[in-house]
C-alpha cells in the first residue's frame, strides 16, 4: 500500500483514535501501521478501502479527499472499534492541512478579496498604547507544541513513532483553533517529515526535517514573547491575503514548472510591473509532472486574457482592479479586468532594470526570503537576474554544474532546478556546458551556499533573439555558438573562512540529534578537540553553544537515593534550538559574503 494513496486525515481524527486505544495497543501501533502498509487498498468514490486479512476491511470515507471525523474510519474486525486497525490507517495517511491554501492554486479559486481582513479575530487592547501579546490560551498551545516538539528531539526518528506523532497533531490542531497557524503548519510538516524518514522516502533530508523543528520550537517560544507587529508575524495567517492594487501594467518574464513532493504539479509564470515588482500567476494542484507540462499550454485565468501561461511569459497585462498577496501572487476575483497587451524583451524597460541591481544586492535580497526562518509574509523574491560568461562544466560532490562568471568576476555555480527526465531542464543545462565562452542574460532562483550558486530558470536565446524557458523549452545544438571556442579556466574555489569554516562541527551535531535522539549526542563524550578548533577559526560562539549542547545532552541528575531523574528535555530543546538558529545565520551571512566581487574583480 502506498500512503499517497490513502485520503488525507484530519490530524484530530488520527490524534483522538490514538489516544483512544489502550496501553497495550499503544506499544503495536508502530507494528500494526507497517503491516498495513503491505496491504492492497482499492478506492471507490470518496471510499478506499483497505484488506486488513482475507476477511476483514478497513474502510476510509472522504468526502472532499479529507477524513473529517472518527467515524468516517470504520472497521471490519471484532474488536472494532476499539481495534488498533482504525488507528494505523489514520498513522499511514498523509496529515490534512485544512485552513491554508495551496500553495499557488489556480488563481480561479481564489476568493475575491474585496476588503480583507485576517480571518484570526485579534483581541481588543486594554488601551491604545499597549501592544497586544497572547492570550493564556494561545500560550498553552504554544507549551503544548514546545513539549511535543521536545519529545521529538529526545526521542530522534528512530523513537519518535506513530504515538509521539499524534501528541504532534493533537498539539497542531490546538494551536490551530487558539489561531497559531504558522506554528499549526510547522508540527504538520515535522510529522509528514518524520514518517517519511521512517518510512525510508528517497527524497527525505535531514536538513529539511532540522529546518521544520527548529520553526516550530522558535515559533512555539516565541508566542509567549513577542507582542504588537512582531506576534502578528509569529501568530501567521489561516488563508492568504490579497489586497487591492489599482491598475497594473505587467510584463512578462517566464514560466517555470512546479512539482513538488507531495504529487502536486502545475506552472508559475513571473511578471513584473512597470516600477520593477515581481508578481506570479500560478495553477498547482494534484498531478504531478504530467499536469504541470498539460498546463503551461492552457489560458491563465485572470480577467478577459486568452493568453496561456507560456505566452504570458513574453507577452504582456493590463490589469485593472488587481488584487495582490504579500508575496506577490496576483489574484482573480469577480472585480479583477485583464486584457492581453505588448510584452517587452529582457534588454527594454522596464525589464532591463532587473539585471542593472549588483549581484551582491540582488543575493542579499533573495537571502532575506530564502532565510530558512523568514517571516512567511515579508514578501520579496528569490530570483537574481544576472549577465555571465559561461565557463563550462565543474565537477562536483553529487555530480556536476555549470560554471559561469557574472559581474565583478564573481564565478556562479548554475545548478539543475529539477532533474525529472519529462522536463527539459537536465539536458538544457548540459547544452550550455558545451558551449564555453557563450554569454547569456539569465534568472536563476538563489540557493544558500557558502559560495555563489543558483538554480537555472530561464536565459536569453544563444542567438539573442527571444528567451528560453529552462523547464519547458528544449535547446539545440544548432542553437549553440562554435563548439570550439575558446575555453575559460574555472577559477579556484574561495579560499580563507568561507571554504574552510569548522562551522560544520556544530553542524554535524545539530542534525545528529534529529536521528538519533539526546542521547546519542550524550555519548560523545569530550568535545574540547573541537571547540579549540573553532575558537581558532575565530567562532567562539559556536564553540560555546557546542559545548553546551553536549553538555545538556549528557547531563542526568540524581536524587537523594541515586537513582536517576528524567532528563531535562526542554533545557536540551533550547540549546539544540539556539545551535540550528545560530549554524542558519552564519550560514547566510557566509552566503552573502561569497556574493561580494573581490577587489582584484576574480575570486
């Protein structure tokens, strides 16, 4: 059985069902969910239907895609409903997310945003001067999702199974209803990460799952200490705003495919506005690769426009009453008037605007959004527009890029945005690998390294006529300049602190932890090798948060008859927390700093 093919379930359905069973059938849900996993199911409307043995079935009703309520799970054995059954099907479907949006749904779906306003009701000040903080109750939830994610920390994949996981949605659910979506999301996404780790998913990192705790411990902690603006921010929203704009004039730049992990795919096409803003028209739902290649081809739904989304993105919109979200993403309510108009090339204005910022300034705008912790609502872009000389293929660790020099003789590693064969990105980029010494205007999305690097978007024809888009375009070899021009050597890597940061000693360790659990990090015994080693590197820092995290890990006191007492595991939770915020922040900074062109103008 494939979880994909289950039906999303509410997480207070899975949470009740579990914490509904006994002691003793808590200690074989772990079991009994694996075993249901190599079991057939077959679906029938809004029914799958699951073979639990040669004469019993499980059935889950969803109506919408979602189980909504514990009875909507029904089975066929003789202990049911008191069985384990009902509760390991809950445990195997992917976790329902209700309140927010998809990300980049069809822009037809989107409400008409007429006034908007949050739908959390905020409560009234006691005086005007006052900032408003959180209420006892968000509070609590905020407690309750520390705790939960604590447990994650202390237990490690390994531990954290079925029942650490709906203590996870159960806290989820309650921040949601005490309106703390932004931290309800987090604990979604720490569980949909855990049991793919588990479940030995091939796309599953580490990283990503260090990412997820340390947003929801932050974001738990700093319920309780953020007030005004900045607890807004903290608290999230349930559906995305989009606000009036008036009358725009866009003009497009391209379109990229979007395919994501959890089976959904579609396009987003990027445009910008006469003074310079980026804004997107997206269509992403259920589909995969498939989908997002059938709909570049269809008309975007925005006004009276029958351009699709792959002409949008080299032609143009006006655009009358528009209605924008923070982060750019252009709505289509009833109000909302477009007609196809003039686009511009990347060399007119306003577009040629775009590639006229430094690259520096470019990254350290695209840093502020990409921040693993930025704020979800502050808007910005990660895309850089950049002119490079290509410089050919350099090998790498997980295979190989292509290298190019931008402005500034700052070398830029050009990296695959997304490897499925069906898209063209793959064999666009090895085209350009052969063609050294070809200059392009380009867009690439930023990705955090300690040296400069970006995934490859779109780029101006070799001919310089018209544009590529990456995604869906195919390049020729008749397209490409003489093969045998003359090759640029790739400059060295970056020398000094950048390169050879033992920032990575901290590292290791934070992303020891996720795994393996508190107490793995507590064997490790002395760590004074490697504080000395950063400290030296001019981190003292880091060597003091290492030196603390393994010390927390360790540590287990005693009472007055010897015997030991639990483990400090919100104590463990905070240097663990400040360790993946601090490893995060210089990490960018490091980022930032690679972007900088050097002064003899090559690095």
């Amino acid at each position: 059985m494939n979880a994909d093919r289950l039906p999303s379930v509410a997480p207070e359905v899975t949470a009740t069902l579990v914490e509904n069973l006994s002691p003793r059938l808590r200690k074989r849900l772990d079991a009994a969910v694996t075993k249901l996993g190599a079991r057939t199911t077959r679906r029938d409307g809004d029914t799958v239907t699951i073979e639990v043995d040669d004469e019993t079935e499980l059935r889950l009703h969803a109506p919408g895609g979602v189980v909504a309520t514990t009875d909507a799970i029904t089975c066929g054995c003789l202990l049911a409903p008191a069985c384990v059954h009902r509760a390991a099907a809950a445990c195997a479907a992917p976790a329902a997310d209700l309140a927010p949006e998809l990300v980049d749904r069809p822009t037809a779906e989107v409400p008409d945003p007429a006034p908007v306003t949050d739908p959390a009701p905020t409560p009234a000040l006691d005086s005007a001067s006052s900032p408003e903080v959180a209420s006892p109750e968000q509070r609590a939830a905020a407690d309750a999702l520390w705790s939960a994610g604590a447990a994650v920390l202390e237990a490690g994949v390994d531990g954290a199974g079925a029942v650490t996981q709906s203590a996870l949605l159960r806290a989820a659910h309650t921040a949601r209803l005490r309106q703390l979506p932004r931290a309800s999301g987090a604990a979604l996404s720490v569980v949909t990460l855990l049991r793919a780790a588990r479940a030995g998913d091939p796309s599953y990192r580490t990283a990503d799952l260090v990412t997820a705790l340390a947003e929801l411990l932050g974001t738990a902690h700093r319920v309780g200490t953020s007030s005004g603006a900045e607890l807004a921010a903290v608290r999230g929203r349930a559906r995305r705003p989009y606000s009036p704009d008036g009358s725009l004039r866009l003009y497009g730049l391209f379109t990229e495919p979007v395919v994501t992990d959890s089976g959904h795919g579609g396009v987003r096409t990027w445009v910008a506005g006469s003074d310079g803003r980026l804004f997107t028209v997206g269509d992403v739902a259920p589909g995969g690769v498939g989908r997002a290649l059938g709909v570049a081809d269809r008309a975007v739904r925005l006004g009276d426009s029958a351009l699709t989304h792959r002409e949008l993105g080299r032609a143009g919109l006006a655009v009358a009453g528009a209605t924008v979200s923070p982060d750019g993403r252009l709505g289509a309510g009833k109000g909302v008037k477009a007609v196809t108009a003039r686009g511009a090339a990347w060399t007119e204005p306003p577009l040629a605007a775009l590639w006229e910022t430094p690259p520096s300034e470019q990254a350290a705008r695209a840093l502020r959004s990409t921040s693993r912790y930025a704020d979800p609502d502050g808007g910005g872009s990660d895309l850089l527009f950049l002119d490079v000389e290509l410089l050919g293929a350099v090998r790498e660790s997980g295979g190989s890029c292509l290298l190019a020099r931008c402005a500034g003789g700052v070398p830029v590693r050009l990296t695959v945005a997304d490897d499925d064969p069906a898209l063209a990105h793959r064999d666009n980029v090895t085209l350009l690998a052969a063609a050294p010494g070809t200059r392009l205007r380009i867009i690439g999305r930023l990705v955090p390294a300690p040296h400069p690097r970006l995934t490859l978007l779109a780029c101006s024809h070799p001919s310089g006529e018209g544009t590529i888009d990456l995604g869906f375009d195919r390049l020729r070899r008749a397209d490409l300049p003489d093969p045998t021009a003359p090759v640029h050597p790739a400059p060295p890597r970056p020398g000094g602190t950048d390169a050879h940061s033992p920032l990575y000693l901290l590292e290791r360790r934070v992303e020891q932890t996720v795994p393996a659990g508190r107490a793995a990090l507590g064997m490790l015994g002395d760590v004074t090798a490697e504080t000395r080693r950063i400290r030296r590197a001019g981190l003292p820092t880091a060597a003091g948060l290492l030196t603390a995290l393994c010390a927390s890990a360790a540590r287990r006191d005693r009472d007055l008859f010897g015997r030991l007492l639990p483990a400090d595991t919100d104590g463990f939770a905070t240097y663990w927390l400040a360790a993946a915020r601090y490893t995060a922040a210089v990490a960018e900074s490091l980022c930032s700093a690679a972007w900088e062109p050097t002064r003899e103008g090559v690095r």
